[in-house]
C-alpha cells in the first residue's frame, strides 16, 4: 500500500481527495494536514464521509516523510509555496494542486501570482501539466504541479487543434461556466445560499488567470501555437461541474468532420477523455452533470460556419478531473500504477 | 380602460401576459385565446393566478374585434404569421411577440424561419424593434412586431457601441445563458427536471436565430455597423432570466471610461435600462436574479486589455423584458400612455 | 403620503422591506437604520433594488420621530426590544416583525426567547396576531407585533378549524419546509451554497419557537382550542417560499367537504388567503411557488380517512406575507388605508 | 462472473443498475430490456453511461436464461407482475424493484395495487423486504421483491423501535420529502423544470402506498408493533435522494439516550446504515445530500419532550439504496457475496 497525506483536508478538493483516497485499493490514508482545522476527524468537515480512520487533522510539521509515500496539497497557492519547499526532500512524491507552480514562465507568474514568490529552483523542478498530455514525465517524478480546474477543461478541448492538427489558434475566447464548488468554501455574503442560488454571476469577465495558465502550456508546447486567449468566467446555479467554451479562429479552415476524426485520433487510448457528437445522447452535451462524481472530461467540436469558427466544449466535474481526481490519476502514473486504479466510478447522473 | 387580448393563452408568456395586464391601471383583460385549452380558466393553466375574470380560453373568430382593442400574440412563429393576417386590419393594435415579423431582410427571414411563408405586404406593415430604440414607430402603430428575448438583451448591449459611439462591430461573439422557461413547455425528456436540475445544456451551440435578427437589425439601423456576428446558447440550472454576454472587437480602441460613459448617455431617460457597474453591489452585476419579474435590463460594459476586447453584459428576465412586460412597454407608447405605466413592480430578490 | 422609515435595512426581510414601500402609492420612504451597514445605499445591499432616493443607512437617534410617521422594525428580536422601548412614545406607529413581542403569556417568553428580557409594561401595549385573524385590532395601534414566518402560515391553516368549526385540536403535528432565504443572512458554512444547495436539511426536528408562538395565540383566542403542538422544520433546496402542514387529530369528526366549505366561509372577504383545492391546477397546491413575491396565503384542507386525521397545508412567501408584505398589510389597516394598498403584486411564476 | 440483465434499461433505476453493475466485480451486463427504447445503446438512454458493451435494449424472451444468472426488473408493477411469471423457472434469480410483490396481505395488495392481479402461487415465493432486516433469507433465493424507496427508509428507521426495543408504535405520521428522481420520467408538464424547480409539492398528501407496505410488514413481522400509519408525501426542489421523517407515539417512554443505543445496537454490522447524531457534523444530519450516490442510509432518532414523541429521521438515495444499489446488495446476498461488494462507492458531496 501506498502511504498517502492530504494537506488542506478541510476544503471541498481536500475532502474530494479523501473520498478517493479510501476508495483506492493500493492507496492508504495516513496523513490530514491543515491549520484551521486541528483536531477534526473528516465526517466532522464532510458530511459525507462517516468513515473512522482514527484520523484527525493535525499540522504538517518536519517528521511528516515517517507517514507517507505521497502527499497532496490541496492548499491555496501561497501555502502550497511554502510546503513544497518543506517538503521537496522529505516526501517521495509531492502532488500540488493549487497555482503555485503553474505558469512556468517567471514573469507570467508573476503577473499573475504576485502573491506568490517564486523559486526558481523549486519551481523549475516541478513537472506541470494534464496527464494525458505529459502524463508520460510524471514517472518517478518528485514534484508534480497539476493545471487548475478551468485550465484541465480548456487545454483538453485546444489541444487537439493546436498539438494534433498544428493549426495556429490566432484568438481563442473562452467563456467559462462553473457551479458554486469551484469558488471553496469562503465566507461571504455572495455566496450564501440565498445570493447564490438562481445566479449567473459574472465573477471574472475578464482576467482569469486560468487563461493565462494554458495560454503558458501552448505556447511552451509549441510555439506559434497561439496568438491572443481571452477569458470570461460565470458562476451558474448548480454545485458541481464546469463547461468550457472556446469560441476559436484559426490559420486555416477545417471541416467539421476533419475535426471530430482528429479529435477521436488525439484521445485514443486515453479513456478519461470521451469525445462526444452533440446530439448523441438524449440532451446535448457536453454537460458536465454527464461526468458528475467521474474523472471524465467530455469533449465536444463543432465548426459554425457563420463567423467561420470552431466551437469546443470540454465538461469536467471541477472536484474530480479538475481535482482530485486528476491528482490521484497523476500519482497512479507516478507510481507505475494503471492510470485509472481507483477512479473506476461512473457519471452519477441524474443528481 | 383599453381591452386587451391574450393568443397563446396556456404559455408561460401567455401567463405572464395576463399577469401582468391584470395588474394594469388601464388594460382590462376581455379575450383568451388558444387552441390545446379551450375551455380553461386562467387558474387552471397558470397555478399562481387564482383570479377570476370569467374568462375561458377561446379560439379566435372573425368577430374578435368586438372585444379587445389590442391583442397580443404569445403564440408560435407559424400561428402568429397566421393570426396576423386575420387580424391586421381587424383589431386596433396586434402585437406579436413570435419570431414571424422579426427579420426584416426577405432572404433572411427565408433562411431562418424556412417554415413561416413572408407575406410582403403585411411583413413591411410591422414596427419592430427594442421600445427603446425605436419606440417613436409605436405610436398609433396598428401592427409591432418585438425582438427576442436574447435579441433584446444583445441589441441593447450592443447599440450604445454600434449606434451611439458609431463604432464598426468587427467580430462579435454572443455567449447566452438562459434558465429553462425560455424553452417553453414542450414535453420531452430533456427538459423534465431531473435531467435540466444542474445542466449547462449546450442547447445551440451555433446557430441561434437571436444572432441573425440582432445582426439584421443594426445593418439595417446603420450601414456596416457589424460584421461577424455569431452566438452560442446554453440552458443553465435555473427558471426565469438570461445573460447575454457579447464579446466584441471593433475598429478603433475606447477605453473603460468613455465607454461607461457613452452608455449612461445613451440610455439616459430610459428608465428599463440600468447601466451599473461590475462591482456596484455585493454580488457581481448584472445577474438576471437581479432583475427578476421586473422589466429591467442590466447591463455593463467592459475593456479587456488581454486581447483588446469589448465585454457587454446585458441581463434580463426572458418573460417580462424579454416578452410580456416588453409587449405591455410597446402597448403603453402605442396608445400614448407613460411608457412605465402597469410596469413598475421592483425585482424580486432573492427568489 | 405617509413617512415609513426601515431598520435592519441590510436583511432580507429589510430589503422586501425597501421593495414594497418604493411599489406603495401612499408611502415615501424617509428613514433606513441600521448599525452593521452605515452609510450604505439600498443598491449596494440589495442587488434588485438599484433606486436613488438619495437614503444612506444610519443609527436610529431620538429624533427619529422628525422623519417617520412609521417605522418598521426588521431586526433581531433583541434589538427590537430595545428599540421599541426608545420608540414607543416617539413614533406614531412601530411594527415589529421579529419576535420579540409576539409570545404573550410571560413564561413561555421567558422559556422560548430567553436572551430577549421582557418588559410588561412594553409588552403589554403591543398588538400581536395575523391581519385577518385580528386586524381589527391595528386600527389606531401604536404598537404591532406581527407573527413569525411559520406561525403566519400555521394559524392561518389551524384557525378555521379551532375558531371557525370550534373543534378541539387535541394533537397537532406540524412540518415545516422552508427555503434558505428563511434563515435570513448568516455567514455560515452550512448556509453556503455548496451545502445548501440540494439539502433537506433537519435543521429543528424539535423545539421550533414558532409553535410555542401558535399554541399561545390559539390558547388565548379560546380556551381548550389546542392540546398538544409540536413542529419539525426542514430547509430545502429553494431560496423563498414555505410550506407548513399540519397533521391535526380532533375531538370530532369532519369530512372534507365539510371541512372545504368552513374554511371558505372563515376566509370570505380575505383576499390574501386563498382557499385551493388540492388538484385545481395543473401542479399539487398549495405550493410556494404559486404565491411567489405575492402577499398571498394558499390554504388547503383534506381529511385522510386512514388515521382518521386532517391534514392543513398552508404556502406563503416568507419574506412578503411571511415579513414584509404582512407588515405592510398591517400598516394598511393601521393607517385606514384598504387592506391591499401597495400589495396587488401578482405571483411570479415559475421562477 | 454472473450475468446479469435488466428489464427497464430506459428508466432511472435501469440506468442506476447499469452504472452499479458496470462497476461490480463479479457481474456482467449481458442483457438489456425494454419495450419502448428496442435497439437503444445505454448511451444514448443514459448520458452518463457512454459505454460500449455493444448491447441494445430488446424485448424480453423466453431464451433469456441463456443469456442471464440474474435478472433486475426495474419496471412498473404490471410489467414485473407478468415479466416475473414469465422468468420464475427459467433464470436463477429474479430481482424485482416494483410494487408488483410488495405487499404480502392479500386484501392490502388488491386495495393498494388494484391494477396488479396477484397470482398467489408466485406471490408467496417471493422473499420481500429490506437486507438487513431479512436478508439471510434472500440466500438462494429464487424471486426476491424489493422495497420501494420511501418504504427503506421508513423501515430501516422504525425497526429498531418496533423491533429492537419491542415498542407498541400506536401513532406513526410520516411526513416524506423527496427530489425529482423518486416520479421517474414521465412526459407531464407539472414535471418539466420550470414548474418543479423551487417547488413543494405536496404529491401525496394522503394514501402513500409505502405507508401500507411498512404497516404490512411490521404487522408481519411482530403482531401489535404498530397501530396507525399515516403519510404525506412531498416533492422538492433537488434531484435525487430522499428523507423520511416519522413522528411516532408509543405505549412507553424512552428516553434519548437509551434510543441511540437501541438504534446503534440494531445496526451493529450493518454497514449501510449509519446511525448519526443529529449535530456531529457541520449541516444538521440526516441529510440525503450526505448520501448522494452511495448505498447508505443515514438514521437519526431524537426524543421531542413536548408532546412526548419520538422523532426518526432516515435519508437515502433513492436511486441507490432505495432501488439499484439495494438490488445489487441482494444479489450479493443471494450469490453468497460479500454484502458490499461493488456497493464501495463513498457519498459525492457537495453535488
């Protein structure tokens, strides 16, 4: 069994990593590191979880490496900072889940982490990216960065166009759609139930730094592979689950079937990555309550002739695939394991 | 009092209709008309208007004109086309809230409502348009035709741009999001409540006829005022209101500022139309809930420095604004009453 | 035009508050206090209600009474025992929504609202009861205090039974489902939206301090009406609307019709409480949503054969004939005014 | 591996059974049948499932033994009634999720299941009722009927009063609240979103038929356990999962204490059931939510000293252990199978 901690075992991706955790057959849980949480036990922090592991939350301090192979970090990016340095050789395996070591280019992340100091030393060994895409560079590697929720969604969709059809992706608009579960767990008036319920709320019209994220990744991966990538993002009345549109001109027309078949080619073998005609099923999808619960990313390409521009739709499930999930798909391939060991679970849906 | 009658009686916009015009000063509803509920009262058909007028649903005869000197028309594109004709040169005042008069331009309309036959002569006899761009036309018009609800939202976004600062609209792109009431209430089981509960429903990807008749209107408002104009429409989990975003590019650069300020001028004295500011309240603006059953539309403007875009935010509630309450608006210029007149019920928040 | 001033201009029920008096003919707003939103405007604290009559939130001073004929008093019930005190003499008409007066019988205050210290000589002044019930009371009151969003609903679902028929109510059960704009405000993470959201949440299996408040008003309207009233209140996954039944087993039998026919007679003339079948529209009534931003009460009776047990469901909207709306009815009554001035908004449905 | 097949693969529970048994270990989906969705993949009934076993839905034949160990019907009543005469001698096991073998007195089933002749002779084969209350009986077992949802719920809940501590339940009032799902998916407009978001809907405010099948049980199960049982039947505004809450009177008195000690003794091993105080996590428990997706049902029970009842609270998915996932668990039983085996799955939550 593989020994595994999760740091920031108090919010919604730390509770999501516990619940796959304890359904893993090679993983134990033997760690819950946190700050404002000491002393919990998980059913206290997740309703869900009623399960007795003798665990409570307790601080990550130096002697953590006696406890466990591979520890998430389900933190906001400056603790995640902070940690990693903590634990860079400590801990065979370090899996972060939040910005921190995202945008690899020093001044990008700056820009848009300027909370967040860079070490470039730190930084620059840390491996980032989907696991489908560089999923072969997680093998025995120390330090792991995983691509924020909306970044998981809109780089699945481009890059297939950018990697596999090496078409020049000249502006690409992403209009984001996400439930209340991708903001945490943070007090505020807007996200009470009352304010957030039956919203459309424009939270980042503009400046998201997600977009920033994978506009990094493509352009690292292939130059010339993008020009401009603008983001607007709205929180909509559900809990779980993300659409991402990206509304995409490029150097050169391609036809909607050319499209679907590149796709299909792109993601065989890959089966987290389930690339869908609009119409197939009985409502249109990509919907993300069609991957609720699952590490699935639906995946959708139209060509709309009007405007000559390709449409692609990606759905995830925020806390999964745009999580968790990921993370323990990415420690899966870090440990030489299958890489869907554990995230078997199908779509509960509906719900 | 004005007599008013009501086609499409059993609808959602039929029953908002009627609401709304019982609670006019000046409006006595006198005629309910419709084909699948003969028979029925209001009450049975609309479970929140227990009132009791005596009125049935009715089909419509020739002698319609001895009961109402207005009729609205919440009826399907293909009835309406129809009514119209037997009631043009019948009743005082028709207006239609379908999409049979909407696109002016013969090909156009050919194009995107293939199975509604242009008669010339009473399509060029309609006013149409947003009351506060064109209301002037209404006054003793005898036949309106009213945009869509999404066409409403994005023309008023998108006019202070294209009509006030005489801006060329380049490239726009419409993301919409709607709740579900803006499909109706057909039976199918994609829009039964366990499979709409919690969908982004990626309803029309391409092809939305909202974008055809906002694009035939500006051209035809002024000569290349836009260019590309495309959209994608999405259901999300709620009932009652839409966001319309417009991303738009245009031929020379204004910033936030002046851009703000071209649209508090342009909008000055129109009291339906709110320009706020992103961040005036404590919930980012505009969100539909914050115009709910009110006929308000919100809207905000935005400059992305990221990509040199324009970002429009227009909400609005798809059956006051987007169809009953604006149909009462054009009603109330059209027999020269103040155009707030029956409409000055605040929004409903939260609900 | 009669001078209405708010306090607890921040809440929910403050912000219904702002909404009806602004919709009133016969009100101006004068007066928004507070103490946690100082020199606030309406439109920051409530998103729906972007007006500009120049008011700001301030402390309620002692020269109050230069500013309002009446004042409402939308806070916690602590504070409005303080400020009754300070505003007894001062102001024309005080109406107080909390609970701070509504149990009348000094012990069971004493046991249900501990924190809130009774003074007899205040408490005894005041007039306590729903409008339809004692709304003859509120002319020329100085002092009203009106029931509880539950108890609203409640007595007028119990009270044709134990005042109408005259029947004895020896076991009354009581569920309550209620959405979450009910728990008005607090920053809580279980009132979040991730974990509202989808919840039926038990959050009073026992101890609901509104039927202490029922079982007093019915025990004191007559003696021997009631014997036992317990409650169990549920949130559920809605923002606005309740819905309490009442499983009520009697001394004597009645059969429904019976029943019917008592409950339309005790209401006749009562605009606000509509007396529905169960199956008279084409959803279940009564349901919440069928009185949606109203002032309505739906009411509806049937016996149940096995068992042998009544059971009374009673929907209103909690923050208009739960909160504000009552209290605006109320000042109707108080002022001479017809009982539904300002109150003629009709259902907003579906929303 | 055992074959399994379903009958009814176009329904909720179809689609649950499917996602359950694609997820099991040791079974095979080796058949899929139904009447109305003939040639159908899975994905195309069941947006989540994009599976590809390359089966299609087909009618029901007599070789189906050579097809299936294990048949679930996930049917209405009459179709199990004459699906179950049909397959009793020819498969193995037969699993019937319907009401069809439910209710074992003959004049109970003839009133409550008029339209379901009862053909003693296969009646009275079938084992009935909640695993862990008889599930050592469904060893071997040729034909098992399976409770309804609501029913598991009220009767894991009731059981260890009436069972365990030998109480005389004389008074039982349920009053149950439950999400979309429970009504399946039949084309009526009261079920499309608009109208059954934000509702509550009182369904069945009298004449449950699970009320009857629990009183039959019980009755059964231990002569004088149980007087009157009464329910009233709520739909609210989430999808899936339900709660049950009964308000029982009983000869004598317990106290609080004593009835968690009688609950967690009865369930002791029993893994599915999760006895839990009502404030030991951070939102009031039971609550479906809690349970979403998984096979457990959370029970609370309280003592209410006014009034002197006792309350039980029981939460499920009624999807999962109130239809697929308690199927699965049977068949686990008959085949001699670990109880949890392919039921691991942990609550997703928040959703």
């Amino acid at each position: 069994m593989i020994r595994a901690g999760v740091v920031g075992a108090s919010g919604l991706a730390g509770g999501e990593l516990i619940r796959l955790i304890i359904q893993h057959p090679d993983l134990e849980l033997t760690f819950l590191g946190g700050s404002s949480s000491i002393g919990k036990r998980p059913a206290q922090l997740h309703p869900g979880l009623r399960i007795d592991h003798g665990l409570t939350v307790r601080p990550v301090t130096d002697d953590i490496a006696d406890h466990v192979d591979v520890i998430f970090l389900a933190t906001p990016a400056p603790v995640s900072a902070e940690l990693a340095a903590l634990l860079a050789d400590r801990v065979p395996a370090v899996i972060d889940l939040s910005g921190a070591f995202r945008i690899r280019t020093p001044e990008l992340h700056d820009r848009w982490y300027p909370k967040v100091r860079r070490r470039a030393d730190l930084a620059d060994r840390f491996v980032y990216g989907v696991p489908e895409l560089v999923g072969d560079q997680f093998a025995d590697a120390a330090l792991i960065s995983l691509p924020g929720c909306y970044a998981t969604a809109i780089t699945l969709g481009l890059a297939p166009l950018a990697l596999g059809l090496g078409l020049e992706l000249r502006t690409v608009l992403v209009d984001g759609k996400s439930g209340s579960s991708g903001g945490g767990l943070k007090l505020r008036t807007a996200d009470l139930h009352p304010f957030r319920s039956g919203a459309i709320a424009p939270y980042a019209p503009t400046g998201h730094r997600h977009a920033a994220e994978v506009g990094d990744f493509l352009k690292r991966s292939r130059p010339g592979a993008i020009g401009s990538l603008t983001m607007s993002a709205y929180g909509v009345s559900h809990v779980r689950g993300l659409l991402a549109s990206s509304y995409v001109f490029t150097d050169r027309a391609v036809d909607e079937r050319e499209l679907l078949r590149a796709y299909l080619r792109f993601y065989k073998g890959h089966r987290f990555v389930r690339v869908r005609r609009h119409t197939e099923t009985l409502i249109p999808v990509p919907d993300p309550q069609a991957v609720l619960g699952s590490n699935f990313c639906d995946v959708t390409v139209l060509h709309d002739d009007e405007g000559d521009r390709i449409v692609v739709l990606a759905a995830l499930d925020n806390l999964v695939k745009g999580a968790a999930g990921q993370a323990v798909q990415a420690m899966n391939l870090r440990f030489g394991l299958p890489e869907e060991t554990g995230l078997t679970t199908q779509p509960v849906m509906p719900a």
